[in-house]
C-alpha cells in the first residue's frame, strides 16, 4: 500500500491556511487546535500530538493537542525519547538540517528498528510515523508527531516537505503567542509540591500544588488525584525527565527546570528532583511548581519580539523612565541612534508610544519588575 499523498493544490491551500492562522495573533491554544485540525486533514493522521514547547528544554509548556492516541501511551512515549536512544527523537531535530523526517526513510524502510515505535504499536495502531520540531530562529518551540494506518511505506517525501514548510511558520506562531495573552491578574500563591513514585503515580501533594495543577494549561491531564483534578502531563513528564537525567552517570545532576502557563496567563516555573532512599536509589520525584519570576520569563518575551541586544539595552532604559538624551548619554549613542533604535522597537511591538511600549512589553506580561530583568537575561542569553 502506497502513502496517501496529499494533492498539490490541496496542501498549498492548507499552508496558507496554516500561514494565516500563525499570522493572526492567536493565544498558543487557539493556535494549535488550528494548525492540527489542519495537519490532521492534509496529512490522513490518524493519531496527531501538537504541542507548544519551551525552548530551553523542549517540554511542553501546556498548550497542545492529542488525536487518537490512548493514555497510556503518553509515559513510554516520553520515557523512549528521554531514556533510549532511537531515530528522528525531537531534540536531534530541532538542532538538525532538517527538521522534519519520516521514521521509514530514516530506517531504511525498517521501522521496527525503533524501540519506539515497537513500543507505540503495542498500545495503538501507528504504522507510519511523521515527526517535526516546530522552530523559529533555530530554537524549537513546538513538536509534532504524527501516525497513520495503513502507510507500510511511511509518509511521502512530498508530506515531509509539507510540513518542513509550514513548520517554521508555526514555530514563529507559537512564539509569537507568548506574548498575546497577558496574565490576567495578580499571582497570588505560593510553591506547590507534589511526590510522584517509579510509575508516576502521585503519592502526596500540598494544597498548593494541587491548586496548581487545575490551573495548569495542559495537554492532558492524567492520573486523577482525590480532589478529581488531574494531573497535568506536563508535570509528570518534567518528573519522567529528572529520573532519567538522574540514572544518566553521564549527565549533569542539576534538576528539570521548565516554564508552563496556566489557563489565564500566569508564568510557573517547574522544578522536579528525584529523592534519594537511604540505599542511594532514586525511587520518588519531588516536583515543585511555583510563580516564575522575572528573570525566568524575560528571555522568552525578548525572543517573542525579536529585539536585538542594543534595543534592549534602549527599551529598559525607557521603562525606567529615561528621556532620550539621558538614554543617549547612559549608552554612549547619538540621541539620533536612540531614536532609530525606538522606532525599530515600536515596530517589532506594535506600539507607538513609550508608554504604550511599557505597557505591553513588561505590565502586560508579568507583574513583577520585569523592565529590571530584561538586561540581565539578555545578557546571559
């Protein structure tokens, strides 16, 4: 049985579909629904996963979509890309020259020699597997991956095109999207922890942690807590990554750190370490979700807006009040430099005056005093 290619015409017509939903101005959610719907359609999926990533670490950050794959697929699906080493994994294409492949043509047309995806077959029907990293200026801020029944000769060369295509359209979306949802009010909590054991099974969590976990904008939530709230994929796969990295001899004993929204708008950040019984094994996960400050969020908004170095270095300046002869003389420029610098900055945040820049670049995003760690994160960058 032959691929079902999508026709011409018709792929060229979802692209441009896919190119102006990621020109709108879509929160992440919103978005995505979109582009799967689309992706579903053009590519005959069968079982589709979309979600949006944070860069740093390539973990979901909530928002995504799940079509047509069973719960029980979502750990091994995460072990198999953290633990064992296989074809086309996320982080290999992210960083790759290309950022989409058909797990047949990267086999040989052997797909069996994937650990995953011999494990993926025992829990659903997946024969032929599509697989992308979603990037935007080489930093990967989506994944998809995609199956379909029936493709014993994997997905064509025209489909893997298709979506190289409108996949870095749909990573600039994605990160364009951080930046149209402001949070919606003031956070109010504080850290929340929660233990997981071997099986992702949860074992205790704090009230806080709990409060945490409804609000989380997730993928899926999955094991039910006794409150009903279920557990956000996402912290549970942060967790399934921290006991990985800590089996590794090899890596880095460091914890997961990832970010994640919630449903209004709220930055967390997520910490999971693994705890150590008194013989030395790692057998419970400890993850804790708090508030991310601003030093936490500040790279992802000056990435969202594309600013170079020196207009931060100008936009801070303005936060902080400074007219531009005193931005001038506080960054050794011309007064004329200052202004060309401020009117790139307006162009890139779609404002047109300081104070509407300000607004949207730091209240509308954070309430905290992100203005004072834009610089800070830039730099480190």
């Amino acid at each position: 049985m032959t691929s079902r290619a999508p026709a011409s015409n018709s792929t060229a017509r979802s692209a441009e579909r896919i190119e102006d939903l990621c020109a709108a101005g879509l929160p992440a959610q919103e978005l995505i629904t979109g582009v799967a719907d689309e992706l579903r359609r053009t590519l005959s999926a069968d079982s589709l996963f979309v979600c949006a990533t944070d860069p740093d670490t390539m973990l979901g950050m909530g928002a995504g979509v799940v079509h047509g794959m069973p719960e029980s697929v979502c750990e091994p699906f995460w072990a198999f890309e953290f633990e064992v080493p296989d074809y086309n994994k996320f982080t290999d294409l992210a960083h790759g020259p290309r950022h989409a492949a058909d797990l047949h043509a990267a086999t040989g047309g052997r797909p069996e020699r994937s650990a995953r995806w011999r494990e993926l077959r025992t829990l659903m029907d997946a024969d032929a597997e599509l697989r992308a990293s979603l990037t935007a200026n080489g930093r990967g801020w989506g994944l998809l991956h995609v199956n379909r029944v029936g493709g014993v000769r994997g997905f064509s060369e025209a489909e893997v095109a298709f979506v190289e295509s409108v996949g870095s359209a749909i990573g600039r979306g994605l990160r364009d999207a951080l930046v149209s949802q402001p949070a919606d009010g003031l956070v109010g909590r504080g850290p929340g922890m929660a233990v997981f054991d071997a099986e992702n099974r949860l074992v205790s969590a704090t009230t806080e942690a709990i409060a945490w976990f409804e609000e989380i904008e997730s993928v899926r939530r999955l094991p039910k807590l006794p409150s009903a709230v279920g557990v956000p994929s996402e912290v549970i796969v942060a967790a399934q990554e921290a006991r990985a990295r800590a089996a590794d001899p090899g890596a880095a004993l460091l914890p997961t750190r990832t970010r994640a929204r919630t449903s209004t708008g709220a930055w967390l950040l997520i910490h999971a370490s693994c705890l150590r019984a008194a013989g030395g094994s790692a057998d419970h996960t400890a993850v804790v979700v708090e508030p991310a400050k601003a030093s936490e969020v500040a790279p992802l908004i000056v990435e969202a807006y594309e600013l170079t170095p020196r207009e931060v270095e100008v936009t801070r300046a303005v936060a902080r009040g400074l007219t531009t002869p005193e931005v001038a003389a506080e960054l050794h420029l011309s007064r004329y430099t200052v202004a060309d610098h401020l009117k790139s900055v307006y162009e890139k945040v779609g404002v047109s005056t300081r104070g509407e820049l300000v607004a949207k670049m730091f209240a509308d995003h954070y309430h905290d005093r992100l203005a004072a760690a834009v610089q800070p994160a830039r730099a480190a960058a």
